[in-house]
C-alpha cells in the first residue's frame, strides 16, 4: 500500500497574478504570507537570499484534471506526447508545483517576491532559500521542446499579455 503523507499549508500567496495562464509569468511581484502560527524567527536570514523554493499546490484544479497517460505539451501536436511526470502541471497525481521566485524584501511575515507563477490565494507548503550548491550537478540537458514552449512568452511580462 503507498505511503500518504499529511502536510498542512504554512502560507498563502497573496496578490500577483489573478487568473491562472500558460504564460506571461514575468514581472509580477506578489507576497507569500506565512501563517501566524510561525513565529518570525523562523525567517530570520531569509532576507539573505536571492531566490527562494517554493513548493504549493494547484488548488484551482480538480483532481478530474490528472492525467496519466503520454500527451502531447498543451496539447500541440508540434511536441512529442511525453508521460505524466514529464510535464509540469496540474495534471500530475497530487497537482504540485515548485517555484524559484527572487525575493525582494521580507516585512514580518511577508516575502516580497517577483517571477512566482502561482495566483492570489495559492496555498503554500513549503518554503526553502535556494542554494546554489543544491542545485543540479553537472550539464543540464532536456530535449528542444521545452525551451520552445516555454522562451518565448512564460517569463515574458506580465504587462505584454494581450488577453
């Protein structure tokens, strides 16, 4: 039988994007409020980082979204159909997602970031500084198709979306 593993939402994003997209990520500065129930110790340092991990979780989805089995990216054809742990979305068994936002400045509670691509209310279970030896060890290397799905427009601003 798998293990299930209880975890309990510690913060919230609040402001920032309003409505979830695909794209135009970019640019927008949005808080992550933790929870009351911390005290403000437990951040104490945090200002002295760049980025920050942020692990949260697709709450606008429905557990109806997961799919596992091989599509195609967004559902474009010019992309090979790649499985369910390939793509990183809502469509993943327990719908959650990991950001690097930049931190800007910490008040209290709240951690002013920018280039957080989750939305006003997004829950959030964990919160990390990003150290750089932490991150991948040796080349990178992913095949074309996620840099030309992704390049051109998900970091563009914000400000550029036209819908």
């Amino acid at each position: 039988m798998p293990a299930t593993l209880n975890i309990t939402q510690i913060a919230t994003v609040v402001g920032g994007h309003m409505t979830v997209a695909d794209d135009y990520q970019g640019g927008v500065e949005s808080v992550i409020r933790l929870d009351d129930r911390f005290p403000l110790e437990t951040l104490q340092g945090i200002e002295d980082f760049s980025h920050l991990v942020i692990v949260w979780h697709f709450d606008q989805a429905s557990p109806d979204d997961v799919q596992l089995h091989a599509r195609s990216p967004r559902g474009d054809a010019r992309w090979p159909e790649t499985g369910t742990f390939v793509h990183r979305n809502h469509r993943r068994p327990n719908q959650l997602a990991t950001s690097f936002p930049r931190l800007l400045k910490v008040v209290g509670r709240d951690l002013h970031v920018t280039d957080l691509d989750a939305v006003d209310g997004t829950p959030v279970y964990d919160i990390a500084p990003y150290f750089e030896q932490m991150g991948p060890r040796g080349p990178v290397t992913q095949p074309d198709w996620p840099g030309e799905m992704l390049e051109p427009t998900y970091w563009a601003p914000a400000a550029d979306r036209t819908s």
